[in-house]
C-alpha cells in the first residue's frame, strides 16, 4: 500500500512553529480541506514540511482528528515500553526497529509519529511492506526535542537567520538578509492580524471561524453563497473578502522555500515580497493604516548579496514595485 495517500500536508510549505498558533492552526485546517478536495476522504495523518513542530502544533492537529505524522529517529528524546516508569535516552539500539511511537498531548490527546527518516520515507520499499493494521497506536511512547526539523542541524535556525549547518551552505553567499527578511514579514502579519480582528468584528460572525473556513471557499469545498450565510453579517461583501484575502496572501508569504534561496534578489524571495507588498496595499486600503515604510526600513538592514542591489529596499522600490504597480491597479 501506499501510505502516503493517508497522509494530508499543511496548505503551504511553511515551517510551523516559526507561525503563531492559530497560523498554524490554519494551515493544518487548510492542509486536511486540500487532502479532502483531492481524495474524498478525511486523512489519517498529516506531514509536516521539513518535519518540524512542536507539541502545541502536534495538539493543533490531534485536534483535528489526525492520528498521525512523522519523525526522524533525531527528533526522539526519551522512549519507553507504555506504562513503563522508567525513561530511556533514545539511542540508536532503543530505537532500533521502532515502526512507531505516541506523544502524549495535553488534555489527553495523543499522536502517533511515525519513526521514519525522510530518505525512507520516499523509498517505495518502505510503503510497500506497511500493512494498513499497522496504523493503531503503538506501544511505545517518546518525548521528542521541540522546534527541531529535518533540514536544519540547528532546529529551525535556516528559516529565520543565517545558520552554519550544511543545508544552508551557498558557498560564498552570505545570509545576512535572512533575519531582517523574517523581521519584516512578521511586522506585516502582525498588523494585518490586528486589523483583521478589529475591523473583522464588523463583518463576520466570528473572524477566526470565518478564516478557518475560508479555506473551503478557496478550495471549492462551500460555496460562495453558502458561506457569506455562514461567515459575513455585513452587506459590504467586497471588504470582507478583502480583509480574507489579506490573511491568505500572508500566510503564502512565509512559504519555507524563500528560505533556502541564495539571496534575497532570488525571484522566490522577490514573489513573496510582492504578496507582502499585496498584503500591505489592501490594509491601507481598507483600514487606513500605513506600514509601508516601516517595511522597507526593516529591508533596508536586509543586505544583498548582489552589490547592484545593495539591500532588500533597494530591491523593493526598484524591482518589484515598479512590476507590481504595473500589473495591478494598487
Ligand atoms: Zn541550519
């Protein structure tokens, strides 16, 4: 069997506990909406991208039903037979063998990861001796290191600033402008949540249910119809939806790839900026508040490897804003 068909993956390939718990909580929702438009079914598991998370974004997802999700013997900390008193170091010969394993989550939720390192993980070998019965808790329970992942030595350190471990190693590329970079994005979705909850007040029943859900409507899960009956009491249909829409482009904009790119000027990082920048207009377009500026002061620090360039707001003003202006009606 084909395990992998069982198992959902969050709506973007964002690196989970770098968002807060309800970005997080969205993209796990979002993620189990796709895998239902794509197979007609609930999904057993889910994967998260680069297998990082921590316990609160394991208890986001057994709160949705997910029973289970991956990780990589690294990950493990402690292990023990169930019911066992006594806890074991992981190490190679404890776990040696261990299909699976279950972290106990508060208020009595569970998760069963399976132990699988991802080059295993993608081996059809490894899918074609699993046995649909072995998806039933096991009989082994861990505690695993937090914020830790598959991609980076040093946790999570490659998608927020410049990190010596050898997936982030571009040669003679710095990486200054990484930290700057998750800085100014940051400063964008802060203001775009408080906006979206202030304003969101006068537009929808409940704002947090609205976005949970609006990723139905994305996905052509609910109609349209169906979920301004739902979601929206205002008549202004045109500004709740944009207020919607500001939250999606933002947690597009954290996608984990720009992370992995060489510079700052690369074009993933320059499509993310422009939804930031996206995100940025129809905030000022709707609430009044300007951010801009602040933005690109934040990018002003984000130093380019490429000296035509100099730093991110140089790139801002003179690459992708004029683009974007050009392509759109902002
Ligand atoms: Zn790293």
């Amino acid at each position: 069997m084909n395990i992998k068909k069982y198992f959902a993956t969050t709506y973007h390939h964002s690196i989970l506990p770098l968002l807060t718990p309800f970005e997080q909580e969205i993209e796990i929702t979002w993620g189990i909406y796709k895998f239902i438009k794509q197979n007609k079914t609930n999904p057993i598991g889910i994967i998260f991208p680069e297998y990082a998370f921590n316990l609160n974004t394991l208890s986001i997802a057994a709160k949705k039903n997910i029973s289970f999700s991956l990780i990589s013997p690294g990950q493990i900390k402690k292990i023990r037979y169930v019911n066992e008193l006594k806890w074991h170091p992981a190490n190679k010969t404890n776990l040696y063998n261990i299909k699976s394993a279950y972290v106990k989550l508060p208020e009595e939720d569970i998760i069963n990861l399976l132990v699988v390192p991802k080059y295993i993980w993608n081996n059809k070998k490894y899918h074609l001796n699993y046995k649909e019965d072995n998806f039933k808790n096991s009989s082994y329970e861990i505690k695993i290191y937090e914020n830790t992942s598959i991609g980076c030595k040093y946790g999570l350190k490659c998608w927020k600033e410049e990190c010596t471990c050898k997936s982030s190693n571009q040669n003679d590329f710095h990486q200054h402008w990484k930290k700057p970079l998750r800085r100014a994005l940051n400063l964008v979705k802060y203001y775009i949540d408080e906006s979206f909850f202030t304003l969101g007040k006068n537009y929808f029943i409940d704002p947090r249910q609205a976005l949970l859900n609006y990723g139905k409507l994305i996905l052509g899960l609910q109609s349209k119809d169906l979920f301004v009956k739902k979601y929206i009491y205002n008549q202004n249909l045109n500004t709740a939806f944009q207020l919607l829409e500001m939250e999606s482009l933002c947690l597009n904009m954290f996608s984990s790839y720009i992370w992995q790119s060489r510079d700052i000027s690369s074009s993933r990082v320059q499509q993310n900026l422009k939804l930031a920048l996206m995100a940025i207009y129809t905030l000022e377009r709707i609430s009044g508040i300007y951010i801009l500026n602040n933005f690109l002061e934040i990018l002003e620090e984000a130093i380019s490897n490429n000296h035509h360039i100099g730093n991110g707001r140089f790139l801002v003003e003179h690459y992708i804003l004029p683009k974007l202006k050009k392509s759109s009606s902002i």
